[in-house]
C-alpha cells in the first residue's frame, strides 16, 4: 500500500512538535513563570516545516 493514502501520518509528525510547543508555553504560564516565545514559536514552525516534509517525503516514494 501507498503511504500517500494516509497523509495523517505527515500530519501527525508535524503536530508533535506543535504540541510539545504547546506544552513548553503552557507550563511557564500556568506556572506564573517567564515564558520563552521564541522557543514556542521555533517549535511551532519547526513541526509546520516537519509535517510539510514527511508530506513531501511521502508524496515522493515509489508506488511499491
């Protein structure tokens, strides 16, 4: 079977690192602490650029 036909498996690396830079604002700012923004945004344009790679990577793989 084609990888391609479950394009959710893209979807699902990319948001692994949306959720882990969901995780990493919500603890400080749950906690009162200091947040750090630029990791949460690296982490979420990190797992953007991470799911539009396996997507790629996926839609790229021979038919076998």
């Amino acid at each position: 079977m084609h990888p391609l036909r479950h394009p959710k498996y893209a979807i699902a690396v990319g948001l692994l690192f949306v959720l882990v830079g969901l995780v990493y604002w919500l603890v400080p700012e749950i906690g009162h602490w200091h947040v750090d923004y630029a990791g949460v945004t690296m982490l979420a344009t990190l797992g953007i650029a991470m799911a539009l790679m396996a997507y790629v990577l996926i839609a790229g793989s021979p038919n076998e």
